[in-house]
C-alpha cells in the first residue's frame, strides 16, 4: 500500500515517508539522496544496506523512507521470527522484483541461518525445499535492508555483505522538539511551547518515545484540561507513567540504585539476577542510554556509577 502525505501514520504519531522527514539525520539525509539518485540512474535494485542505532531511534523508519522513495514493495520481518530455513525460504520465493526486504533485530537469527542469506544476497539465487525436493531457484532482484541495535553481535561474514552502513544518531534536544510539535500538529492538538520541550527532554532522543509520550499525554489533557496539554498536564501524565525529567523509567532508575548501593564494580549478571531482569534488557535496552549520558562507566570487573550520575539520582530525590 503506498504511503501518502508528510508521515505514515504509526501507533499515535507518524512515521516518515520522504528523505527530507528525517529530521535530525542531515548525514543520512544525504547519503540516502546520492545513493538513491544513483540506483536510480542505473536502474539497478539499491544495494543491501544494514542501519543500526538504538531501539526507538527509526531504522524502520529509514527503510520505509528507502523504499517509499524508490517506489518499491516493503516487507518486513522480525527476527526472532525468522527461527527456521522454512521461514527463510518462504520469505524468499515471496519476493517480487526490487522489493525491499527489511529483517528488522537481524542480531537474532542464528549464525546458521544468516548464512542462508548469503547465497541470496550475493548470487539472487537461493537453495529451497519445495515438496520435499532441494530446488536451486532464481530469485527478483531486491534489497535486504537490515537493522540492529546490537552492532557487535553479528559477524564480519555478513557485515560484509553490505555495502552500504548506515549509524542512525540520537536526535537532539531540539530536534525531539520539532518532533513533537510536529505530531502535535498533525494531530491539531493544543500545547504550549513549554509543554512540548517538556515533553522532549524526556524522550531520550527518540522518536518512539515522542510518539508515545504526546499519545499518553494528551490522554491526560483529554480527561483533565478539555485536551489542551500544558506543563501541569505534562508533569502529572510522566510522574504517573514513571517517567522523570531525565527520561529514565523505573527500571532504569533500579539499576541505577543498585549500583549506587554498591561501592564495587558490579557485573553484568549480578545486575541481572538481583533486579530480575534478562540481560538483552539490560545491554540494548537500559546501559546504551545510560553510557551515552556517562551516568554509568564500564570497567574490567562490571559496571560502576559515576559522579554525574550520583546527582543526576540526587536532583532526583
């Protein structure tokens, strides 16, 4: 289904459709321009691409806008659903001439079965089972778009199958900002100038949280203020929702307690075993923004809290 308009509509906000809705990405915005102009002056299939980042952050954007641009078919696939040669197969004899194949957590699949992409992306030909026969079959030209917020967990054989890497930034303060009026706009909701930085301090610079922040928001507004959102309103919906003024959710403020009550370095499974958390959620989900922010500092026997983050907890309290 083709896309209209500025955004394609996502869970409450939007999504964007064209290279110049990529706010805040100024190098990708012109890595996509050349690259896309040129595949198109050679009417060639865009070249395999891997986008990485932080959860929240667009990569599922990015590809949308690639192939929306392009004027091609879009399918996506999660990874951890791509757990036998069968799916992998099917995906492929699916595919239609220059479709792009976007295989979003691709750290997820196994080695095994990232090898089974080889062939495909390399030769567009590929080794399936149909009726219980091993068939080589030819394949449409398409592009694997794939996307990671696990860079280090993938190997060097499939990396390189890529040429083109794309590393998707967090998004400033001011950027988080024209987001949200943005959503706010399209949406003809009320808010103030206050109420919408308010909102993007908390984001972490990320376009999913702004997305679900002005939805959970203007919830409030709608019940407490005739839907118009101001700084009151705003306050009260992220207290409620856990959320702080640093962006940091009660589990990120968990694990920042626990290191906080430690005088040692703690490691990675400790963390895990006494919070009751699995270690993905701690490593992609929790520490990367953490680290970025320099609250927490990795060394040789674990994790340790730093001096900013000390009173970031203190201005906290």
């Amino acid at each position: 289904m083709k896309q209209k308009g500025f955004y394609m509509a996502s869970e409450f906000g939007f999504r964007p459709c064209k290279i110049e809705d990529l706010k805040g990405q100024p190098k990708v915005q012109k890595m996509l321009q050349i690259y896309i102009k040129a595949a198109q002056i050679k009417k060639e299939s865009f070249p395999h691409t891997i986008i990485t980042g932080q959860s929240g952050c667009g990569k599922t954007a990015t590809a949308n806008v690639i192939a929306h641009e392009l004027g091609y078919g879009f399918k996506a696939f999660s990874g951890p659903a791509i757990n036998d040669k069968k799916v992998i197969d099917e995906i492929l004899l699916n595919l239609k001439e220059n479709d792009v194949l976007f295989i979003d957590e691709i750290h997820r699949i196994s080695q095994r079965l990232q090898e089974s992409l080889y062939f495909a992306m390399e030769q567009f030909q590929a080794d399936v089972v149909v009726d219980g026969v091993a068939t080589r079959v030819s394949l449409p030209h398409f592009t694997l778009i794939a996307a990671t917020n696990l860079y280090g967990g993938l190997n060097d054989a499939l990396l390189n199958r890529f040429p083109i890497q794309i590393k998707l930034a967090a998004y400033s303060k001011a950027d988080m900002a024209s987001i949200v009026e943005k959503i706010c706009q399209e949406k003809k909701i009320k808010i103030d100038e206050e109420s919408v930085y308010k909102i993007a301090a908390t984001t972490r610079g990320i376009p999913r949280n702004a997305n679900s922040y002005v939805a959970r928001v203007y919830d409030f507004a709608l019940v407490m203020n005739n839907g118009v959102i101001n700084p009151e309103i705003v306050d009260e919906a992220l207290y409620v929702m856990g959320i702080n003024k640093f962006g940091l959710n009660q589990d990120d403020m968990d694990y920042m307690n626990f290191l906080n009550s430690n005088t040692r370095a703690v490691g990675v499974d400790t963390i895990c075993l006494t919070l009751g958390m699995d270690k993905d959620t701690v490593q992609t989900k929790i520490e990367p923004y953490l680290l970025s922010k320099c609250y927490i500092q990795k060394q040789p026997r674990g994790r340790v809290i730093t001096d900013l983050g000390r009173a970031m907890m203190e201005e906290c309290e």
